[in-house]
C-alpha cells in the first residue's frame, strides 16, 4: 500500500494561526489562497487534513473554545471566591476591549457574519455562546449559596453578564477610547453588587 508525505505540520498550530486569521478577516474577508498562506500549508494538505474552508472554520471555533473558552471558564470553575472569579473572567473580556488589534469578540463577530448562512454553524456558535453562560450561572450560584451574591437570579444574571462581556469585547472592535471601555467594564462589575 503506497503511503503519502508525512504531515510536516502540527494541526494545532495551523488551527491557532487559523483563529488568528479568521479573529482578523471573518470568514467571508479572504479567499482561499490567502488562509493556506497565512497558514503555511499547500492546499492538499489542507484538504487532506481539515476538509474544505468551511469545515476548517468550524475547527478554528472549536480549537478557540478548547484554548480561550477553556481559560475563562478555569477561572470561573476555580478556587477561592466564586464572584471574584466572575470578576476575573470579565477582565479576560475587558482585555479583549482593550487589544490594539482592534479585532472585538471571535465568538460574536462568527456569529454577527454567518448568522443567517448556516444552522448548523449557528448551532455551534450558539452552544459557544451558552457554554460561557452556563459557566457564569453555575458561578454565580455558587457565589449565592456562598453569601457573596445578595441579590438576583444567577440565571438571568449569567444571561447579562454573557451579553454584557460579548458586547464590552465588540466595544473594541469599535475603536472605543480606554476611558470608555473603562466606564463599560466598571457599568459591568455593577452587576454583581
């Protein structure tokens, strides 16, 4: 049986610096040619192993929740406080804001682009979406049965913090000024009082 060229690249690198490339230019922002020159592969390669660019930007989604998703809800699951650990995963957003890259929220800006393209991808985006949610609600139930949360339903709360990060990360998508962005992470802090 004939084998071919070993694979002269590791998948999760090429998946990150996917990430990195669809975070700056959507999905729709560049063709083919220019995401296999970003990634550094040929195109049999990058069909070989991860199908066409649509499959691809499904994995890049999936490889961002099992590396940055992944982060925010470790410290949302973490020792210690549970609302100082919502607190630290707003920060991770606040400094999504603030990244002079300018680039706002993956997650959102795949689900603004492809909202009304593709269901299954939707789906996915939405499962994203409501992973950070759960992670928030089951933190912040935590914060209450602890005594460190007085008022509100961690549901509904988790529901506010969720778009209320979403939207602080999007802010800088917007060129906002550091004061605003400020203003919006402290409006958002306020929540949990």
């Amino acid at each position: 049986m004939k084998r071919g060229r070993p694979r002269e690249f590791d998948a999760e690198e090429v998946l990150e610096r996917g990430v990195e490339f669809f975070w700056t230019h959507g999905y729709r922002g560049a063709g083919l040619t220019e995401l296999l020159k970003h990634l550094g592969i040929g195109r049999q390669s990058f069909y070989d192993s991860f199908g066409n660019k649509r499959e691809f930007y499904q994995k890049a989604i999936d490889h961002y929740r099992s590396t940055r998703l992944a982060h925010v809800l470790g410290i949302l699951q973490g020792p210690g406080s549970p609302l100082e650990n919502v607190r630290t995963a707003v920060r991770f957003f606040e400094a999504l804001a603030r990244d002079e890259k300018q680039r706002g929220c993956f997650v959102a800006n795949a689900m603004l682009e492809m909202q009304s393209e593709d269901d299954e991808l939707r789906g996915f985006l939405d499962e994203t979406m409501g992973m950070l949610e759960n992670g928030y609600r089951d933190a912040l139930t935590k914060a209450k049965k602890q005594g460190e949360l007085k008022a509100g339903d961690p549901k509904a709360l988790a529901r506010a913090l969720t778009n209320s990060s979403i939207g602080l990360a999007v802010t800088g998508r917007l060129g906002q000024s550091h004061e605003v962005i400020a203003d919006i992470y402290a409006g958002t802090l306020a929540m949990l009082r």
